[in-house]
C-alpha cells in the first residue's frame, strides 16, 4: 500500500552533516526524525558500561539483543520544542543519554558494533516501526539501501574528507572536546574505510538516489536542496 506522505532517506559517510541537514528538513516538512545512528552509539556505550570488548562480537551482539528485547534500548518519539513534527530520542533504561552518546569514542564504537550482524538484525525492526506510514526523514548510512530500500526519496549526502573534518572538528570544539584537525581527519578517513568495507551493510550509495554534494554548500543551501527534492517527488 502506497504512503500517503514519503520516507525521506538521507545516507552518507560520517562527517557530512547528515544529522542536522536531517533535522532541518524533518523541521521544514514537519516530519518526524528518526536518528538512527544514535542507536549504534547507544549499543557500544552499553556495552561499555557492561565492561563488554566491542572486539568481542558475540557478546556485543548479546548486549544489542537483550537491551531491545527487554525494553532496555528503546526509541521514543517527541513533539519538536521549537517546530511541527516529532523527533526520536534513543532511551536507554527509560533515560535519555545526551552528549555520552556523541564523544568521538562511541562515534568509532558505532561504527564497529554496526558492523556485526547481530547488532544490525536487533536494532532493524525498532528503526522501520517508525516509518511504515511515512512522513519520515531517517539517516544513516544503509538507510535507503537496507533499512528503507522503498523509500520515496533517497540523498546521498556526501562532502570531501577535509571538508568534514574541519566541520567535525568545529563540533566537537563548540562541545569543549579537545582535538585536532590532523587526527580528526584521520579518523574521518578510518571510519570511511571501515564504513565501505564491512561486509554487512556496507556504507554505499543506492542506484536511485540523488547525490549532495555540500563541499561548496552552506548549511541552508544543502536544506534547501533536499526539502525541495522531497517536495518535487510528492508533487507539492
């Protein structure tokens, strides 16, 4: 059955500002958002908190397994504070974790753990039961590939290593996290390797999405890019 409202599926690698071009645009359509990789972060910052080697595969998909099955990890959708449309907020033991869940080590642990089977088939279900009547925007980086592959509109936003490093880095130094463009590149440049090269999942872009580039894009250009892609594609 057709949706009366389209799936808005935003991928790319890490560092290309698809969580708050996301948000935007979510904001601009008054969609909900569905964060999805805050739930990788949250699985390898629960593993963490076990004492759980993300190295050790069975035991971290272990630790996705039980925390969905028991409620432990979990996605609630909220009313936007400042805007129309909803957003989804990772819960993890009923608490939202914050900035715990964004320090430059679960970024890396994410991408690890993300990488595991398990993990991936534990945390599927949870990310689609909030897009099967539309009127979504969901980002990552197997979205319109795995996750929605009959999503409506497809973006694959993408910008050069350099230019999301210095963005990055201008992230975490507005958090108060010390770091430096060098080994900030460094790891932006690590996790596309490791993100194109997984086995499952594997960071890529689908047939049928249009790419974004926003290397020489400002922020409210490359919203307006997308908002006014989906608008085309629902026929507004």
């Amino acid at each position: 059955m057709a949706r009366a409202k389209p799936v808005v599926a935003i991928d790319g690698p890490a560092g290309a500002g698809k969580s708050t071009v996301s948000q935007r645009v979510a904001e601009a359509l008054g969609f909900t958002l569905v964060d999805t990789g805050s739930l990788y972060r949250a699985v390898a910052f629960l593993a963490a908190a076990e004492g759980v080697s993300l190295d050790d595969v069975a035991a971290v998909e272990g630790v996705a397994t039980r925390a969905v099955a028991s409620g432990r990890l979990s996605l609630a959708a909220v009313a936007r504070p400042d805007g129309p449309g909803r957003v989804t907020e990772v819960r993890v033991g009923g608490l939202f974790p914050g900035d715990a869940i964004r320090t430059p080590a679960m970024s890396m642990g994410a991408s690890q753990v993300s990488a595991y089977p398990g993990v991936r088939a534990a945390l599927l279900d949870l990310q689609r039961q909030f897009g099967r009547e539309g009127a979504v925007v969901l980002e990552g980086r197997d979205i319109g590939t795995v996750v929605f592959p009959d999503a409506e509109v497809k973006v694959f936003l993408t910008a050069s290593p350099e230019v999301r490093a210095r963005r990055r880095l201008e992230e975490l130094q507005a958090r108060g996290v010390e770091a430096d463009l060098a080994s900030v590149l460094h790891d932006v440049i690590a996790r596309d390797a490791r993100d194109a090269a997984r086995s499952i999942a594997p960071l890529r872009e689908a047939p049928d999405a249009v790419r974004v580039d926003s290397s020489q894009l400002d922020r409210e250009g490359t919203i307006d890019a997308i908002v006014r892609l989906v608008e085309a594609r629902a026929g507004r």
